[in-house]
C-alpha cells in the first residue's frame, strides 16, 4: 500500500499533504476522502490440501488491486478537481457581474447628480435673471411717475399763475412767483435709487406743506363766509333799528 501512495504523490502532488507520515509511522488523511468506486477483484484462491501457494498469482491479484484503487482515486481527484474549478470560474463571473453592475449604477448617480446641479443653476441663474428684470421695471416706475408728478405739478402752478396774472398781486404773491421763477426745472435721470428716494421724500414733504396751507386757507375762507353771513343780517337790523330812531326823533 505504501508504494500506491508514493505512487499518488509523483503523479498528483497535492496526495503529499493529504497523506503524511505520523509520529507512529502511520498515514491518515487530512481531509474526508472521496467516494472512490472500487472495483470486485476476486481474492486469490488457496490451494486445497496440501498444495503449493502460488505466489505469482497473489502478487498480480495485489498489483491488480492497487493498481484498482490508484485509479479509482486518480478519478475521484480530478472530478473534484474540474468542480472546484466550474465554482471557482462561477464565483470569478459573479463578483464581476457584480462589479460591472456597481460601475453602471455609480455612472447613473454621477449623471444624475451633474443634471440636478445644472438645474439648480439654471433656476438660480433665473431668479437672478428675475430679480434683476424686475429692480429695474420699478426703478423705470418710480422715475416715470416722479417725472409725471413734475410736469402735473408744474402745469397747475403755471395754469394758477396764468389766472392770476390779470389779478393784483399781493407782495406774498411775488414772492412765491419770484421763487418759483428762480426754482430750477427737475431732472431726475441721472439720479441713482438713494437719490431718487431722497428726492421723492423732498417733493413729498413740498406737497403735505402746500396740502397744510391749502387746508388752511380753505377753513380762513369759511370763517370768513361765515362771519358775512350771520354779521350781514345783523348790520341790516341795525341800519334799520338806527333810521326808526332817527325819524322818531325828528317827529318829536
């Protein structure tokens, strides 16, 4: 038996590891050994009564057994042999399937997040676009109306002082169309946001002071309305009252 096992292991070398010799001189296997199919070889046969043994016939039934097993082992390792390779190359196809699946979904995620970042650029971009499009449609507003608030304002004081230029003029009166006069046109298109709020804020302040005098003069001319109306009948009732008298005087 032992010449089968150096046998195995010049012919198949990995049989080195799996038998090897103990400390008692003795073989045991490392792993579970294979189910090896062993073929029926008769046993050699004994001669009957006092008959010679024939050696030669014992040592080729001994060859033919080994020679058996040493087959039957060679078989069984090779077709565990082509198993662990067909798992092997499984096992290899898997992890690169694997692998090139990975890839493929870190490729999509890159795509996706490059598409989310231009969009969100694009959208900022716009907001930009917006907030900047509409500062300007109010600005061009503001300067609009203050330029129409400029010409209103000036065409009724000039329709006022055309009305009353037929009329005397009091030295108040002069003096306001001296002034105005003397006020400089408004020009108001080189004037940046702070100034065309400063600016607006100064002809608002002009506007509540005249509204102020306006309201004042109005409420003078009701009192002085007033005053005709109750001081009128009164002064009749008087001039009346004063020519009874008169004449009751004269008579007497």
């Amino acid at each position: 038996m032992s010449l089968v096992l150096k046998a195995l292991c010049v012919i198949i070398p990995s049989f080195s590891v799996c038998f090897s010799p103990t400390a008692n001189g003795e073989t045991q296997d490392s792993k579970a050994k294979p189910k090896s199919f062993m073929p029926n070889v008769a046993p050699p046969k004994l001669p009957e009564g006092d008959g010679k043994v024939d050696f030669d016939d014992l040592h080729r039934k001994r060859q033919e057994k080994d020679m058996a097993e040493l087959t039957s082992l060679i078989e069984s390792h090779f077709v565990q042999r082509k198993k662990d390779e067909d798992e092997l190359i499984s096992l290899v196809n898997r992890i690169e399937k694997r692998r090139t699946e990975r890839a493929e979904q870190q490729r999509i995620r890159a795509e996706q997040e490059k598409e989310r970042q231009a969009r969100l650029a694009e959208e900022k971009e716009r907001r930009e676009q917006d907030e900047q499009r509409r500062k300007h449609d109010d600005d061009a507003k503001k300067k609009k109306a203050l330029t129409t608030m400029t010409h209103t304002y000036g065409g009724i004081q000039q329709k006022q002082e055309g009305k009353k230029g037929a009329k005397k003029q009091t030295e108040r009166e002069k003096k306001k169309k001296i002034l105005a006069d003397r006020r400089k046109a408004l020009i108001i298109d080189h004037l940046n946001e702070d100034k065309l709020k400063e600016k607006a804020n100064e002809l608002w302040q002009w506007m509540m002071e005249l509204e102020a005098e306006k309201f004042d003069l109005s409420e003078k001319l009701k009192k002085q309305k007033y005053d005709v109306s109750v001081l009128t009948p009164v002064q009749a009732m008087v001039t009346k009252t004063c020519g009874c008298t008169c004449a009751w005087w004269s008579t007497g």
